[in-house]
C-alpha cells in the first residue's frame, strides 16, 4: 500500500493520513485513496469509513480535532467529517484540495472555480460548520473580470488569510498576499508574477510565513524557500533546490 499526506490530531493520539492499496499487479496501480486513521498508542490502524465505497484524500483536522476536511473528487467536493459521530456534511468544489480551518474551528476557507466573463476564475469560500452556511468571502466581483484567488490559508492570529492572486488569467503568475476577509483589507507579500507561490504555511505564531517559489519556465532545480517576516514585512530566501517547505509544531 502507499501512505501519503499524514497529520496529526491536534485532540487525541491519533494520525489521520491517505491510504492507496497496492494493486494485483506490484507494477499495477494502486486502489483508490481513503483515509485511515491510525493510533499513535496502540499501533493500530483502521478505515475512518465502514463505507468501503467513502474514498478521499488529504486529511486536514480542525484545530480543536474534532473535525476533519477531506477532498473527495467522486462526490465534487470537500467532506467535512465530525470525528466522534462520523456525521459528514459536502461543500462543493473542483479544486481538488482539503481547504484550512479557522484558528477557533468554526469555519473551513477553500476555493471553488467559477466562470467569469469570458474565462474561468478561483473564488475562495467561507463555510461556517455549526450553521451549515456558505459564503463567498474573496474574489465576489468575479462576473465582472475580477481577480482569480485561490489557496487560503489561515493565519493563526484569525485575523488574516494569505492567499494567491491571479490578476490576469492570461499569465499564469501569481502573487501571493494577505486578506482581511471581514473588510478585504490586502497586504502584499510577493508580486512578481514571473514567479509562482505555492505551499505556504505560519508558524504556530503567526509571526511569519514560510513558502516554496518556482520561476515560471524554470528548471525543476531552480525551486526556491523564502520566509516572510509580519513585524520587518520583508521577506528572504532561505534556501534554493529545497521542497514542500512546512513548520514544525
């Protein structure tokens, strides 16, 4: 079998990660994924699903650990997962990812794509758990050219989200900023859109923000890692050639 994608629960003793079985063939493809569950002190391992036939992948908890976002492409979308009661609840999206909890765990940012005027543009969503509600939060003024945002990702302090910003879908650059997603206050971070931002995350502080960037037509080794400091607001690389850059705890 492969296991990717695993994280701990913030609440218990426990790693939710993806699971792919291996196929008949050692050189065949693997079965689908589904998320398992295992337990750090019993060592042992379980489908978080009865449901042979619930599959998903990139298992993201909830601060609080009583929740988790899954992607599952076959039913369109992200499947929020109360972990005590298995209740499930479907927020519809094609963008293939698991989105990221509020800091107080009552609201899951992700994105969708919609058509705009002419083109197709990432919108970012707030979803609020308890009451069931969805609303566009970013990117509302998309039926009249606006801009393409996608990847939100919750600042600790639950004030800000840093996302990427397509400003023309004509160029496949992106900047990468931060939003206010109460009064759509932004404060940029990267605008060079030569290049493209992708896995970013905060330190458990907030205090700074790590991320990968790839020059747009690049080699594969020209992957860089910068920090981006809140109180300086500068920010600087920190290595070249390294990947998938994430804080530790």
């Amino acid at each position: 079998d492969r296991c990717t994608t695993p994280t701990a629960s913030p609440a218990a003793p426990e790693i939710a990660y993806t699971r792919e079985s291996a196929g008949l063939d050692p050189n065949g493809p693997k079965g689908a994924p589904r998320v398992w569950i295992l337990d750090e002190i019993t060592g042992q391992t379980t489908p978080l699903f009865a449901d042979p036939q619930k599959i998903g992948h990139g298992p993201v908890w909830s601060p609080d650990g009583k929740w988790l976002s899954i992607w599952n492409g076959l039913e369109g979308g992200i499947m929020v997962v109360q972990r005590q009661t298995g209740d499930t609840m479907m927020l519809e999206s094609s963008n293939g990812d698991s989105g990221s909890w509020s800091p107080d765990s009552q609201s899951l940012y992700y994105t969708n794509m919609i058509q705009g005027m002419g083109s197709f543009r990432n919108v970012v969503l707030k979803a609020d758990i308890a009451q069931g509600t969805v609303a566009t939060v970013m990117g509302k003024d998309v039926e009249s050219g606006g801009l393409s945002i996608g990847v939100p990702v919750c600042d600790p302090t639950g004030k800000w989200v840093a996302v990427t910003i397509q400003p023309d879908p004509r160029i496949p650059g992106r900047e990468l900023s931060l939003f206010d997603p109460e009064g759509l206050n932004g404060t940029p971070i990267l605008e060079d859109l030569t290049k493209l931002p992708t896995y970013y995350s905060w330190t458990p502080t907030g205090d700074k923000l790590v991320f990968q960037i790839y020059p747009i037509g690049g080699k594969e080794d020209d992957v860089e890692t910068w920090v981006w400091d809140r109180e300086t607001g500068v920010a600087q690389k920190i290595v070249a050639g390294a990947r998938f850059p994430k804080w530790l705890p």
